[in-house]
C-alpha cells in the first residue's frame, strides 16, 4: 500500500516537472527572438560582471557589448509585442529593421549618453502600452474586456519583477549562508551575477510564459476580494489623498496670488497617472450608483493641465526650453486631449489611451520637432540673447548681474552637457576654438596632464565671471530669503583672492624687475585633482632658467641648481587667513564666495643680496580648520648685479 502511494507520488512529481519542461519549450517556440534578446542581454552583462571596474573599461570591445546589451533590452519587449501582434514575418523583419537601425543611430559610447536616460525608458514604456493595445489593434472589444487584458499584462510584470527579487533574495542568501558556514572565499562577487539571471532569465521567461496563446479569448473574471479591497480601500483612498493635496495648493496659488513652482508639474504629472490607473481598476466596478462619477477623474485632470501649463510656462519663459521641458508640455497636451475625449465622449475607448500615447512620445523623441532638437535651438537662442544682454548692461545691479551669470552658466553647461560642444560653436566660436586648441602638458610629473575638467567652466571664466551651478543658486536665494544660515559645511574650502579676479591683472608693474613668472602650490594629501597648465598660457618667463619650488611654508627660487632665494611665506599665509574682512555693504555675501583682499594686501616683498623678489598671491585656499590647501600666484625677479 505505501509502495503504491510512493510510486503514484513520484508519478506526480514527474509529471509536474514534465509539464514545466514543455511549458518553457511551448514559451521559447512561441518567443524566440524576445527569448534570445533576454539571452544576449544576460550573457553580455554577466560576462561584463566578471571584470573588475577598471579592466572593463579597457576591454577592446566594451563599448560594442554594452551598446549590444541595450539594444537587446529593448528587443525583448519590442518582439514581445509584434509577437501579440501577428505571426506575419513582415512584421518580424520590420523588429529587425528597427533593432538595427536604433544600433546604428546610437554612438559606440552610450554610457555617458544624457538623453538616453529620458529616451531608454519612453521607449520601453511606450512598449508595453502597444502590448496591451496588440491583440486589439485590429478588432474592437468592450472596455471591460480590453481592461481584463490590460490588467492581465500589468499583473503579469509586477509578479515578474516580485518573484525575481524573491528568488535573488533567496540564492543571496544562500551563497552568503554557505560562504560562512564552509569558511569559503569571497563568494559575493557573484551577487551582480545572481541578480542579472534573476531577472534577465527566470523574470522575462515567467512574464511571457504568463501571457495566454490567444489573448482575446481571456475569459472575463468578477473580481477576487484581494482585487476589490485593492482597488476600494488602497487605490481609491489614495486617490483622494493626492486630490486634497494638490488641490489645496491649487487654491492656495488662486487665492494667495502665489505663482506655482516648478515641482508642481512633475506632482501633476504623477497625479494624473495614479488618476487614471484608479479609473481604469474601477472598470468591473462601474454600475449605476457609482457611474456618475467617472468623469469626476477626467475633470480633475483637465483642470490640473492648466495649472502644469502656468507651471511650465513660468520656466520656459526665462529659463527656454529643455527636453524635460518638452515632455512635460507634451504629456500635459495629451492629458489635455485625452480629458476632453473621455468627458465628452461616453463611448470612448481604452484603446485610444494606450495608443495615443506612444505615438505622441516616438513623436516626441525622434521627429523632426523633437524634446532634443527644440531644447537645443531654445538654448541656443537663450544664450545668444543673455550674451548680448552682457555686453550691453555693464552697470546692472548686483543681483541681476548675479541673475544673468547663472542663466549664462545653465545655458552653457546644459548645450555642452547634452549637445557637445559643437553646439556652442556658432555663440561662442573663439572660446571653443581656443579650448579645443590647447595643448596638453605631459612633461610635468606633479600634476595631472589635463587642461580643464569642465568647459562651462572655461567659458564662464573667458566671459569674465566664475561659473555658477544650479546648487550654488539656490543655497544664495534661500539664504537671501532667510530660510538657511550660512552653511557650515566641513568639506567646503574658503578661498582668499584678490578684489576682481576680471581686473586684477590687467596690468603689473614690472619696473625694477626682470622676469615674470607664475607659482602654485598643492597639498599633497588632499583629493583635489592639479591640474597642469598648457604651455602656451604659461608666462613667457617659464621657458628661461629660473625654477620655482614651493612647499606649505618656503618658496624657493633657482637658477640652474643654485638657490637664490628661499622666501618663508608661513607668517605672511596666517597673517591673511586669519584676517577678518569686514563688508562694509549690505549685500549677502554666499558662503561659496571667496573672501576678498587688495591686490597690494596679498602682495609679499622679499629682498636679499642677490635678489629681489615680489609675490603676488591671486589665490589661497584653505579648509574649514584653515588648513593649506594651495595656493598660486605670480613671481617678479630682479636679479642683483
């Protein structure tokens, strides 16, 4: 009797396993190439993974295998969908059209690529709507029915990603359970490689292997208790959270005569969606004491798009068009639309949302009047008319020409961020062209061989002005609003520097002196990078015979390899950064501003019987505990005869 019960058992089990072998087989017949996209995209990465940081990126082909595996990622919901679609092999060389298209429009190196970070995940959103709407792009249905699929490939996803996390949280610990109890090595290397199959493998086999061979034959279900308590007690309650929230500020910029800001777009943006997924999880719900509030959802959006559009024009008005910009105006047009459709449209469809939308968002990212090419042209033309403002208004107020200074910098740091520098080229054609000329200095082993980090930052300084970035901004307008006391930061350094870095050194007075020089120094246990200067903007005395060596506390002068001088600078340095300045105006000072002297008040004579000697310090900069950091300035060498 218990032989028996153990071999039907065993019957059991293997039957069981049977069926999970021909399911997976059924699966990969019936998607192979988003099957072998999920491949090409796990095996790249895992290989990639074995390789340590810095030999991955001087792998030959490292760039052309993270490209691959990008573009294999979106293959896998690309032949997903016009799997759903139809079996047609037009339509399948069409997918193969546009995998190898997208590959060829994309550079080698898309790693530092800005507008990949918007484009990647539109692309992939824009997918799974068009497998939604795919078994009904050529026969109608019923909402009802249409939400049942929808609801079905949503579910599936979320189930994909909730079982993958379980099952690389299981194997985690599991490897970490052994590698403990065995005394083995360092068997967490291979976490990265649990984490990419988890998901690269066993999520994207379980989600296609939850989708139905002929969707539209998905039977209709009433909703279970777990369903119902979902959408009445956690989505619907949250709904009405978000409603109170946004329109309680709403109200308050009518009433208060606030303007709106600007995270307000992004808040209606979210809201709008939940909006929407609330309606759509009411759906089998509907019946007639509820229905009369369907369009309830429809108006509160359509009123929140004319707030996003006061939202949005108030910083494309100053500030010009950004991509983010573009996407956001796009996807309020939409909502827009979409309101106006549903509220007075008591047949509208389902379909038209999830069809609708990634139409306008390919649209959006690769027509001729894309997020990119018209945030480029704004730009441009932004910075054309804020370079032109500062050449004219030389005598403008200083929180203006504050103002206008950080709009250069946005401008300037977003085109060459996001466009290159080319893109800079036709405003700024000598700064480029002298930026792109400079040659680098590979002779000096005490300094990096770089000419500068940043261009913004070049460009700002051969406007005549320090770049400012947007953090910087907004510390000095919350602080001038009194909402921040000066910050006390431990890792900000103050600097100490002449009155007018502009003007300071139009002219030195060289009588009674021989040679012009420049010297600097660097701590050499600090983390900030030095930087070489290239030769042609080193003063002409820096090819002579003199040679200048400088410490924390000496500045040595050399001819040849005799000593002329050795100057002890440690009093002078403490005399200044233990000097308070007093403002005599009352104008904010921001905490990243230096602290400024008179040329005459950093300038140190030296004198001895073979030399005379005048430094002039254009820089010193220390930490919060007035610790060296460096310091640079300019030499003038008299030698006695």
């Amino acid at each position: 009797m218990f032989i028996c019960h153990k071999g039907t058992f065993l019957n059991s089990k293997l039957k069981n396993i049977n069926l999970a072998i021909n399911k997976l087989f059924t699966t990969l017949k019936r998607f192979p190439f988003a099957m072998l996209s999920a491949y090409i995209f796990t095996i790249i990465l895992m290989t990639l993974a074995t390789v340590g940081y810095p030999h991955k990126m001087e792998l030959i082909h490292y760039n052309v295998a993270n490209k691959i595996a990008f573009i294999a990622s979106i293959g896998f919901f690309l032949f997903t969908t016009l799997r759903l679609i139809s079996r047609n092999y037009i339509l399948l060389l069409l997918g193969f059209i546009l995998i190898i298209t997208y590959y060829i429009y994309l550079p080698n190196n898309i790693h530092n690529l800005h507008k990949l970070e918007m484009e990647f995940p539109f692309i992939i959103f824009s997918l799974i709507s068009l497998m939604i709407t795919a078994p009904y792009l050529k026969h109608s249905s019923s909402n009802i029915k249409f939400w049942s699929w929808a609801k079905h490939i949503i579910l599936s996803l979320l189930l994909s990603f909730i079982f993958g996390v379980i099952l690389f949280a299981g194997l985690s610990g599991g490897l970490y359970i052994t590698e403990k109890l065995f005394d083995l090595g360092q068997t967490q290397r291979y976490i990265e490689h649990i984490s990419i199959f988890t998901m690269g493998i066993f999520g994207t086999y379980f989600f296609l292997s939850q989708l139905p061979k002929y969707p539209r034959l998905l039977p209709l279900k009433a909703y279970n208790n777990m369903e119902i308590i979902f959408t009445k007690f956690i989505l619907t309650p949250l709904f009405a959270l978000y409603f109170i929230i946004l329109y309680t500020y709403t109200a308050k910029i009518i009433f208060v005569g606030e303007w709106p800001k600007g995270t307000v777009s992004i808040s209606i943006l979210l809201f709008s969606a939940f909006s929407i997924l609330t309606y759509l999880f009411w759906t089998p719900l509907w019946n007639k004491r509820s229905e009369k509030y369907k369009n309830f959802f429809w108006w509160t959006i359509l009123f929140q798009t004319f707030v996003l559009a006061i939202a949005l024009y108030l910083r494309v008005e100053p500030y010009g068009w950004t991509a983010n910009r573009y996407m956001i105006g796009v996807l309020g047009f939409w909502l827009f639309a979409l309101s106006i459709y549903f509220i007075f449209n008591k047949k509208a469809s389902y379909r038209t949302i999830f069809i609708s939308l990634p139409i306008i968002l390919m649209l959006s990212l690769f027509s001729p009047f894309s997020a990119t090419i018209t945030a480029k042209h704004s730009q441009q033309e932004k910075l054309k008319t804020l370079l032109a403002k500062l050449d004219v208004d030389e005598n403008i107020s200083k929180d203006s020409n504050l103002s206008l200074q950080y709009n250069i910098s946005s401008a300037i740091s977003y085109l060459y961020n996001h466009h290159g520098m080319d893109s800079l080229f036709p405003i700024i054609p000598k700064v480029v062209t002298e930026y792109q000329n400079r040659e680098q200095n590979t002779d000096s082993k005490d300094c990096t061989p770089m000419v500068y980090s940043s261009f913004p930052s070049y460009a700002t300084k051969q406007l005549g002005f320090n770049h400012i970035d947007r953090w910087q901004w907004e510390q000095n307008q919350a602080i001038k609003r009194d909402k921040f006391k000066t910050l006390e930061l431990e890792d900000i350094p103050k600097n100490f520097t002449v009155m007018s870095e502009r003007d300071s050194f139009k002219s030195i007075n060289i009588k009674g002196y021989d040679w012009l020089l420049d010297f600097r120094y660097f701590i050499k246990d600090n983390n900030y990078p030095r930087y070489c200067l290239p030769p042609q903007e080193k003063k002409a005395g820096a090819k002579i015979k003199y040679i200048i060596e400088t410490t924390k506390d000496t500045i040595i002068v050399k001819e040849s390899n005799r000593t002329l001088a050795t100057i002890d600078i440690k009093e002078f340095i403490d005399k200044i950064i233990t000097t308070e300045k007093k403002d005599k105006s009352n104008d904010f000072k921001p905490y990243y501003e230096p602290i400024r002297f008179t040329k005459d008040e950093l300038t140190y004579l030296f004198r001895n019987n073979q030399v005379n000697i005048k430094l002039i310090f254009s820089n010193i900069m220390v930490s919060k505990k007035n610790k060296l950091l460096n310091y640079r300035g300019d030499i003038l060498i008299g030698k006695k005869l």
